[in-house]
C-alpha cells in the first residue's frame, strides 16, 4: 500500500497537482506571516475580519476561565453546557426560524443532517457545484442521488416531475463557494410546494455577509417556509469555528436524536460557544462592516479591467477570476506572491476541467488600498504573463 501512495503522490506532483500547505504564523487577517514571509493575503473566509477580533480574543479567555477547554462527554450525555445551549437559541433567533443545532464543523453537519433526513427511497437533489461535503453526505445518505446543472430550475423540475421518492429533498449552496453567485432559492423553495419536497441550504458563504444584519442568504430573498432547514458554517464570517442547522422544531428535535455526527461527537469546547455568541452580536450590529465590505466588492468589480481573464457574476465577497488553464492559474498566482500578494489558485477537481482560476476572498479587514494594490498588480501581470 505504502508504494502505490508514493506513486499517486508522484503522479500528483507530475500533474502540477501536487497541494502544499504554507506555515501561518500570525493570526489569520489581511496582513499575514506565511512561510515566514509577510503578505497582503486575499484568501481567508474570515469575511468581516472577525478571527482576530479583540472582543472574541477576551470573550474566549473569559469562558475557557468559567467553562474550561473541553466539552469532556458527547451533547446527549453531559457535553451539552449552557453555552452551547445559549448559542443555539440566539442563532435561532437571529436567522428567525424555531430552534437551531450545533455541529463541530460544517462538514459534520452536511453529513449528519443528510444521512439523518432521508436514506433509501428518498432522492436528493443537488447542484452540481455543490461543495464537497454536500456529495459526500449524499452518498452517506444512501438516498438517491440526483446531481442537476449549475443554478438550472428547469433541470431540476424535470428531476423532481418524475420522482417517485417517499421523501424528496433540495440541497444546494446558497452562495457557491468557488464561484461566489447565489441560487436561486425562491424558485427552489417554489419547486418544493409544488412537488412536494424539501429544501436544505448550505449558506457557508453567505452568513455574516448578505440579509438585512448579516442573517444570510434566506433574509436576502425574504424567505420563509415550514419547508426550509438551513446550515451556516462558524468558521467563516463568523470568524470561530463550527456550525449550526436551524429548521422548524421537530427537524432539529429529530436530528438531536439521529444525526449520528452530532450523537457520536464530542461538541465543541464551551468557550468556543461563549465566543461565537459574541461574535453572532458583532455580525448582528455588523452593518458598517457589510457597508464597508459590499464597497470594495462593487470597486473591485467596477476597476478590475481584465482582457485575458474574466470576473464571473458575483455580488459577495468570493470573486473568482477565471484564467482556465492550470498551469497558467498557478503561474499568474505565483506572480501575485512574488509582488507580497496571496491569492489562491483553485484547480480541478475542486472547480470544473479548465476553470482554474483565481480565488479572490475580499474581508472587511481589508482597506480600499489593499484592494487596489491587488487591482494593480492583476493589471501588471496581465501585461507580463
Ligand atoms: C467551508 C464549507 C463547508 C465546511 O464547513 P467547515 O466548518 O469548514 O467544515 C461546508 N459547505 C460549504 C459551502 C463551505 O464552503
């Protein structure tokens, strides 16, 4: 077995494939130490600046003094502390549905929601695009698995027409993780009354960033229905780590019981609990914040003025610029760190086969001259590369 890795990892690396991790050593920000050199970084989630927010610093030092460092047992057995507790009341509250549930991650939420709400003869019904963790909890799920065309209704109508599934269940990022555009939920949610199915939303990239105070994507469109269940990650723009699912009351008591990451799972440190209600009170009187951050999002799209690579249509904080070859993505990548610039070149097969692109993340954190030093230097490399 050893000797068959080393060849996959050589394969890889013959490819240009080869993914190498670089050693962080300050804490993640727009101004970053990374392989001990200091960089204006344009790569992080940490959408409104929060992970080195100096309220969530104290907040944390606080809880872990009352609550310690570890939860010490899984939710169902003593793990379960008032500010987990806390913590999925006031998100319940804030994204205004009836009760929310605390995962680990993000990845263990998708997981554990899909296998818990349909298994055999059930159909799942999901984007292309959709992130990994979503596919995976689709095949866990042993539902059927149906994949439909990127943020295409009429595909996914002639999916749902002739189902003949017990349970039929709609899951799709709300805002695509690679590509930054939304779905379009309320056609979807539109779908679901009409033939009866349900829809999931992943809105990893749009809690803390989109909605009238940051609730995300579902106040974005003004959305609300019995048939919708959510999921937002907490190590994005919240800034922390983890993630919740919230949905009308008898989803969450259900998952409670079956989701076997959340049954099985240690829950996150209490202290983590205290310093992301902390955070979801920073993200509710965040609108400065968001002013600030839709800004550069609107000058970035409005002064970047690419011949050879395209901008798509996103209006959140991920901008993906699309080179298309991989060589040429890493290549254009490497002239941004040369000039102290971080941004990640994404590849198949996290993005579709001549998609490689620029991943742009642009944060709160960053000042309008962060963002046209980036503008600046695209343009230099445009001319070179
Ligand atoms: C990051 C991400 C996840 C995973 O969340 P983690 O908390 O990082 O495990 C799930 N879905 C989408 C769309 C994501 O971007």
């Amino acid at each position: 077995m050893l000797a068959s890795l080393q060849l996959a990892l050589d394969q890889r690396k013959a490819d240009g494939l080869l993914r190498q991790r670089r050693l962080l050593d300050s804490p993640q920000a727009e101004h970053i130490i990374a392989n001990s050199k200091p960089y204006l970084s344009f790569c992080s989630n940490d959408y409104l600046g929060l992970a080195n927010h100096p309220d969530l610093i104290a907040a944390m030092q606080k809880a872990a003094g009352d609550s310690g460092v570890g939860s010490g047992a899984s939710g169902l057995v003593t793990g379960h502390h008032r500010y987990h507790d806390d913590l999925e009341q006031q998100l319940a509250a804030f994204v205004k549905l009836p009760a929310a549930l605390l995962f680990s991650t993000g990845y263990m939420a998708n997981i554990g929601v899909l296998g818990a709400l349909v298994g055999r003869g059930d159909a799942i019904f999901a984007d292309k695009l959709n992130h990994a963790c979503l596919n995976d909890g689709g095949y866990y799920s042993l539902a059927e698995f149906n994949r439909f065309t990127h943020n295409d209704v009429t595909a996914l109508e002639t999916l749902l027409k002739v189902s003949t599934a017990k349970h039929k269940l709609i899951a799709v990022d709300a805002v695509f993780s690679m590509d930054g555009d939304l779905a379009p939920l309320p056609e979807y949610l539109a779908l679901c009354e009409k033939y009866d199915a349900y829809l999931y939303i992943d809105d990893a990239h749009g809690f803390g960033v989109l909605g009238e105070h940051g609730e995300g994507s579902l106040n974005h469109f003004k959305l609300k229905s019995p048939r919708i269940i959510m999921m937002a990650t907490l190590g994005k723009a919240a800034g922390v780590a983890g993630a919740f699912v919230a949905g009308e009351k008898v989803v969450i008591d259900y998952l409670i019981q079956t989701a076997k990451s959340y049954v099985y799972s240690t829950p996150a440190p209490p202290a983590l609990s205290a310093t992301l209600s902390a955070s979801v009170k920073l993200i509710a009187q965040g609108d400065e914040l968001r002013t600030h951050l839709h800004g550069l999002i609107a000058y970035f799209k409005a002064n970047l003025h690419c011949k050879k690579w395209q901008l798509m249509p996103s209006i959140t904080a991920v901008q993906p610029l699309i080179v298309g070859g991989n060589v040429e993505a890493v290549k254009l990548s490497e002239y941004l760190q040369a000039g102290g610039i971080l941004v990640p070149a994404i590849r198949p097969p996290t993005v579709p086969k001549g998609t490689a692109r620029l991943r742009i993340s642009i944060s709160a954190a960053h000042s309008l001259d962060d963002v046209k030093a980036l503008i600046n230097a695209i343009h230099q490399a445009e001319q070179v590369l």
